[in-house]
C-alpha cells in the first residue's frame, strides 16, 4: 500500500502547534489583570503590557504560522 503524502510535514506541524501557543499566550497575557468595573475606571487596561507587549507576540505567531505554512517538507 502506498503512503498518502500529506501537504504539511512533522517539521511544519510542529511549527504550527508552537505558533498557535504563542498566539494563545499573547492573548492571555493581553486579558490579564483587573476587569473594568461598571462604578469605576481602571487605568490598568492602558498598561505596557497590554498595548505593546501582547500584540507584538501575537503578531510574532501569526508570522510563525506564516513561516510554518510555506516551509517544503523534507
């Protein structure tokens, strides 16, 4: 019987999975912290970490996935 070759390689499944921690990671370190509460103002969600840092690890996975996509298989 012959083996299906499949699109994507270990490599590049692996690359995958890495690249959607990542994202997930950037997501939960945007979400962290106090949630705004409806008496009150929290100037927490204008933090460094929220408006810079997050989006950069996001943006950094979504380019992994990207790299992950076009890699030839060996």
């Amino acid at each position: 019987m012959d083996k299906k070759r499949l699109a994507f390689g270990k490599e590049n499944f692996i690359l995958l999975f890495i690249s959607i921690i990542v994202i997930v990671i950037g997501f939960i370190v945007m979400a962290e912290g106090k949630f705004s509460e409806e008496t009150g103002f929290d100037p927490s969600i204008f933090s460094t970490r929220r408006i810079l840092i997050a989006p950069v690890i996001i943006i950094s996975g979504f380019g992994l996935v990207i790299c992950a996509i076009l890699k030839k298989p060996k």
